[in-house]
C-alpha cells in the first residue's frame, strides 16, 4: 500500500503547473475548513508555520519541511498519524510554510517555495545560494524558538522532503548547534562546492536517515546516490549501524517502484529512527 501526500507529486515540469494552483485550491479549503492556527513568527523570521502538539509532555520536537508549491498542510497527516504511536507522543511538529515567490523553472509562476529553481533537469547549476541561506536563518529561527522553550538541540529533528529535504541538510549540517538528527525524504545536498567550508564542526556525528524512490522522476535517483557519495568521500559522513541504539551517521535507503512521493515503508523507517534518536526518555 502507498500513502501519497496531497501536493509533492510532481512528475513531469506540466504537473508542476498544475500543481501550482492546486496548492491555491488546497490551502483555500483547508483554512477556511479547519481551524488550524498559524503562528507568525514576525518578530523572529518571515516564517508562518502550524503545530501538531505533543499528546504527552513535550520533550522533543521535529521541524518537518514541506516541498515545492506544498504547505505544512500537506505533512500534518504524517505528523498526526507519528503522533498517535505512543512511542512518538511526546513529540511536536513544526510545519512551516515556504514564503510565495517566482520559480524560473516553472515559467516564473509564484508559489511556496524555499528558493529559486533554475531548472528541473539539473539542480547543481546556478543555485539560489541567496534563497537557500536566507531559508536556513529562518529555519535556524525556529530551532532557535523551541530551545528558548526548554527543547535542548539533541532533542530537535529537522527534516523534510524533496526541497525541503535539500534545506534541511543544509541547515542541520551548518547550524552551530548540534541537533538530534536530520531527516531527507527525496531530496538532494545543495551547494556542494562550499559545502565543505560551511559545514559544523559536529556534523560528521549526526545521525542522518534519507528515503529515497528509486523511480524519482524529478530528485532523480542518480542524484541522490551522488549527494550521497559526496557526503561519504568528501564531508567524511559515515554509514551508521541501523542496528545501534541512537545510529549516527548516515542510513542511505531505497524504495523500488516509488516515484516523487512517500509510502508508508518509507514512513514506517522514518518512524522507527525517531524513536531511536529522539526517544521518549533522553537517555
């Protein structure tokens, strides 16, 4: 059985049109459907996001990062479903939501988007290194708004998917704090030419869980694959033991017949290393 996500399922550069007002279509519904509260973060960052609270007393948080032309909305079912394992309850999530802006890629039509995107058939050229650091000092912002509330940092997990997956790895492999873990579904490392320069000094013990489809139409397969040697040979980042009690490092896994989206395999590996770095009880 596969769980699709309602917005990330972009496959050829026509969907991501299309995609573009369904977001419209979506976010209208639900926020006029559902009383979901948004936070604004003005005084922090130009980030709004919504929160899935913890059922049990709140001792971990995990920062999710939607994908192009997505919105927290589109992970809140993953969150709640995480939520409702008991061993999971004392986790929150932070889905934000990506500011509107114009993709070139996608004929310079705006919408929620973590930074430019030059093309869909190679993301390494001209990369919107200006998009991509002004999203890491938001994301930092909010990592920073839940230590302020009590979190430590080894209790944080940033993740996200596709393009969200690229900013959580830019941002967890750079910030000066060391989180609990980085989560990549679908995505790619960014600005691998300065990677080595920006990245934390702690980087290379972080526990790191990446899903990927090996039918990825768009973060195409390959490209993860390359990510991740570069990862290993030029960052020094190791293969954790999946079988270690917190696994640090990285766990690199594939998913046959999966296109740009998630399945429940995949959440269910997802899942099960949240347990591992960010348990119920700190250890």
């Amino acid at each position: 059985m596969r769980l699709h996500l309602p917005l990330p399922l972009l496959s050829s550069r026509v969907a991501i049109g299309c995609l573009f007002l369904c977001s419209l279509i979506f976010l209208s519904r639900h926020l006029s459907q559902h009383n979901v509260q948004t936070n604004n973060m003005a005084a922090l960052s130009s980030l709004q996001f919504l929160t899935v609270a913890a059922k049990a007393k709140h001792t971990a948080t995990v920062i999710f990062v939607h994908g192009l032309g997505d919105s927290g909305l589109g992970w809140k079912p993953v969150a709640e479903m995480f939520g409702g394992d008991a061993a999971l309850s004392h986790v929150k999530w932070v889905l934000p939501h990506a500011p509107v802006k114009p993709v070139t890629a996608n004929g310079g039509y705006r919408m929620p988007s973590w930074f430019d995107i030059q093309s869909f058939d190679n993301f390494d050229p001209a990369e919107d290194e200006k998009g991509m650091l002004e999203t890491v000092h938001s994301l930092n912002q909010l990592i920073t708004a839940e230590v302020d509330v009590g979190i430590p940092a080894d209790r944080i997990v940033l993740g996200g998917f596709s393009q969200g997956g690229a900013m959580s790895l830019l941002t967890g492999l750079t910030t000066e704090r060391r989180l609990g873990g980085v989560a990549v579904l679908s995505g790619w490392l960014p600005l691998k030419a300065k990677f080595r320069a920006m990245m934390s000094e702690h980087a290379k013990q972080l526990p790191i869980f990446w899903g990927h489809g090996a039918d990825d139409p768009l973060v195409r397969y390959a490209w993860a694959q390359r990510s991740v040697d570069y990862m290993k040979s030029e960052l020094g980042i190791k293969i954790a033991d999946e079988n270690a009690e917190k696994p640090v490092g990285l766990i690199f896994k594939t998913y046959p017949d999966l296109e740009h989206s998630t399945d429940i395999q995949e959440l269910r590996d997802f899942n099960a290393w949240l347990r591992k770095v960010i348990p119920e009880k700190a250890s």
